[in-house]
C-alpha cells in the first residue's frame, strides 16, 4: 500500500462520524449523561439552600449506589419483554421508551419535592431517578453495542461518551445557571422536559436486527433437559428455574468459558489505573504547586475539557484507521507517557504555560484510551447477553478509579510529587504487560468474538 492510499484510507476513517447510528448514540449519550448532576452536585446545591446539614448533604452521595449494582437487574433488562411495548418496538427500543419515561417521572416527582421539609421523600425521588437513569444506562449500552459494525464501536464509544459529558454540564453547570434565575422545581422540570430529546431519538432509529442467541437457547435446552427427569420440579417453578439459569446465570457462565477470562477482567481493571492515580489528586496537585482556583478553574476543567473530547473523537478515529489493539496499544503507551509531564511539573513549580501542556496531553489521552477502551468492552460482549455482560465490565473499570486510587494520597505523601508521578507511569505497565499477553499471535484471547460476518480483532 503506497503512502498516498494509506493516508487516503486513514482520512476516509473521518467519515464514521457521519453515520446516522453514530449521531443517535450522542444524543443518547446526553440523555445518558444529564440525570446524573441531577443526584449530585446540583442537587448538593438544592441541598444546601434548602438548609440541610452537611451530615445528611453527604448521606445523599449514597443515592448514587444503583449505577454501581446495575448489573445484578441488567438480566432482566436482557431477557425480559415488555407488554406491548416489546412487540410494538422491540426488545431494546422498548425498554429504553420504558426506561426514559420512568426517567422523566422520577425527575418531575424530585422536582415537587421539598428538601426543606421532606428530606426522605427527596431522597427516596433521587434514589428513584437514580435507578431509572442505570436502566436506560444498561439498555443504551446494549442497544450501542449491538447496533455498530465492528469497526465503529470505537466511535460509538467516542460518541455516547461526547454526549454523556455534554449532558452532565447541561445538568450541572446549566441548571446551577438556570437556579440564578428560576425556582428549583422549574430547574428540575425543565431538565425533565430536556430528556424528551432522547425518547424522540429512540423512536427515530432502528431496533437492532435480531441475531442467533445460541448460548442462551443452549442453556435452556440444558435446563430443560436437567428438569425433565425431575418430576416434582414442573410448572412455573421450573420455567423460573431455566429462566435464571440461561439469563442470569448464563451471561456469567458464557464469559468465564472463555480461555483466559482472568486475564481479560484483570486488563479491564488495569488498563486506566495509572490514568486514575495521576488524576485523582490533580487538584491538589495544583493547589499546592500555588496555582490559583481561577487558574485550575480556566486551564484544567476549561482547557481539559475540550481537550478530552477532542481525545474522544481521535480514539475513535484511531480505532477506524488502524484497527482495536493497535489503537489500545497507541493510547495506552500515550496514557503512560502523559503521566510524565506531572513529574516534570512537580520539578519546574507554578508555570501556567507548562499546566497548560500537562492537562491538554493528559486530556487527550485519558479520552482516547477511554474511548478504546469503552469500545474493546463492546467486543467482549456475547450478542446473547449484551446488557448484562456490559453492565459488569463497566462496573470492573471503576475498579482503578475508585478502590485501586484511593491509596493515591498515601503513596503522594511518602514519595513526593516527582516520586508520585513516576509512580502512576510504572502503574501503567500491567495493564500494557496484559494487552501483549492477550493480543499475541496466536492466542485464543486475540479472537475476542465472533459475530455473524465479522470476526474482532483481526487487525
């Protein structure tokens, strides 16, 4: 291939963008991204106005607990039709309208609450959007995931996370904007009113076109036939027995049958962990170099923000052009590197031009591995068990943000800034160490699925 097609090809990768599935996903990355504020910080805000105490102002953070168990109903959400809904949309189209609706109700019942005198009823309407919002989470990652070729999973990744951060400043720095002049309850409705955009985008794409589920139909057969010779096991005890064991058993049984699945969710784990321990201080970081909260605030969440979504939109070009591996192997090794410029940070002291640097390079490739990431756990999931599979996979990447980076603030105060951030680029290893000894040459774990005329990671 001469220089000339390469660049051709690699300029043509650009026009994943356009597809019409790719656009519907942001948009359902927003309706994804806007109830989550909605639960925290701006409802912190409501909080506080309202006079409740920073006792139970922290209490509320655990009304966020359904994003992290969604999986334990993502089975359900697999498997389960819905009345009328199911034959009149299809599987996904019509839990997502259920989901949305139960969504924006939710919303509306927060909305006429009164933190001021009702507390738990507030809280028990945020715990409320709270699990809507993880049902559309689950049936929208599934709907993304089975909707896209192979080769634009990388930028449905791209394009649900673009949408999901545009969703979460509409719900967070909008609506504070929006309380300056408005009464809460207004604030909340009218968020509520915004997520019409989603149902009316569900209602304009396709279902997705339904595929052989051979795992699950085998493990009903299994079920079946271990029923049939037990006589006293019959009627509906025995369907809701065959019914966990293919659906919600099965997802699980399905990804542990896999040759080297250890390995897999150890990758999935470590992969963003010296990205996560970098990050997780970076404030402070800041702060204690002299930096000012109107620098942080202009530099880092300004400049940083549109550098990670700059990175979203190349990871998914990236993984057009090149393929999946090659494209976590580029920003795996740009991740590790980025964690570099914080040393020399530490060392070179307040320079406002050389913040600049760090955070815009860090951005980029926090949101680069981040969308190849999101789009390696797409390639991982049976068609079989879509939803289910996902909501775990997710779940284990907030692994290194969360339990693996809460020693961060231990190792930073015994080594050093410099120290520390050499640190997190030695963290990254693992996780590359992992991505060779899974995509070797002739290694079962570089197939991660095949799906009906596609075959994954052949690059």
């Amino acid at each position: 291939m001469t220089a000339v097609s390469r660049l051709r090809d690699w300029l043509a990768a650009f026009a994943v963008y356009r597809d019409r599935r790719v656009l519907a996903i942001a948009v359902l990355g927003f309706a994804s991204g806007l109830p989550l504020a909605l639960t925290g910080q701006t409802l912190q805000a409501w909080l506080t106005e309202s006079g409740a105490s920073l006792k139970d102002i922290g209490l509320f953070a655990l009304v966020g607990v359904p994003y992290t168990l969604k999986f334990i109903w993502a089975p359900l959400v697999d498997r389960l039709p819905l009345p009328l809904l199911t034959r009149w949309l299809g599987r996904r189209r019509g839990w997502l309208v259920f989901a949305q609706a139960l969504l924006m109700l939710a919303i509306t019942a927060l909305a006429f609450s009164n933190p001021g005198q009702a507390l738990a009823f507030t809280a028990l309407c945020a715990v409320a959007v709270a699990f809507a919002s993880a049902t559309q989470d689950i049936v929208i990652d599934a709907w993304r995931v089975e909707i896209l070729e192979e080769r634009q999973l990388a930028a449905g990744a791209a394009a649900i996370v673009f949408g999901y951060r545009i969703g979460m400043l509409v719900s967070s720095a909008g609506a504070l904007y929006l309380a300056t002049v408005f009464a809460w309850p207004l604030v909340y409705l009218a968020m509520a009113a915004i997520l019409v955009i989603g149902a009316v985008t569900v209602l304009l794409v396709g279902e997705p076109a339904a595929k052989p589920c051979g795992d699950a139909e085998r493990r009903f057969a299994e079920a079946e036939s271990w029923l049939s010779v037990r006589p006293h096991l019959s009627g509906t005890t025995a369907a809701v027995m065959a019914w966990l064991y293919a659906s919600v058993a099965g997802p699980f049984l399905q990804f542990m049958s896999r040759k080297g699945w250890i390995g897999i969710l150890l990758f999935v784990m470590l992969f963003k962990l010296g990205d996560s321990l970098a990050g997780v201080l970076a404030t402070s970081f800041y702060l204690n170099l002299g930096f000012t909260k109107a620098e942080i605030a202009e530099v880092s969440k300004l400049y940083g923000f549109a550098a990670t979504m700059l990175g979203l939109f190349l990871g998914g070009w990236l993984m057009q052009a090149v393929g999946l591996y090659r494209a976590l192997w580029v920003c795996g090794i740009l991740q590790m590197g980025s964690n570099l410029l914080f040393a020399v940070l530490a060392m070179r002291g307040h320079d406002l031009w050389f913040l600049a640097l760090t955070v815009g390079v860090e951005n980029l490739a926090s949101g680069m591995g981040t969308a190849a990431l999101v789009a390696y756990l797409s390639a991982l999931c049976d068609i079989a068990y879509t939803a289910t599979q996902y909501a775990l996979l997710s779940s284990l990447t907030a692994v290194a943000r969360t339990v693996l980076s809460s020693y961060a603030g231990f190792m930073a105060e015994s080594l050093g800034w410099p120290v520390f951030f050499l640190a997190t680029t030695v963290a990254a290893l693992p996780g590359l160490i992992l991505l060779a000894w899974l995509t070797r040459r002739g290694a079962a774990t570089r197939i991660v699925e095949k799906r009906p005329g596609i075959v994954l990671a052949e690059d």
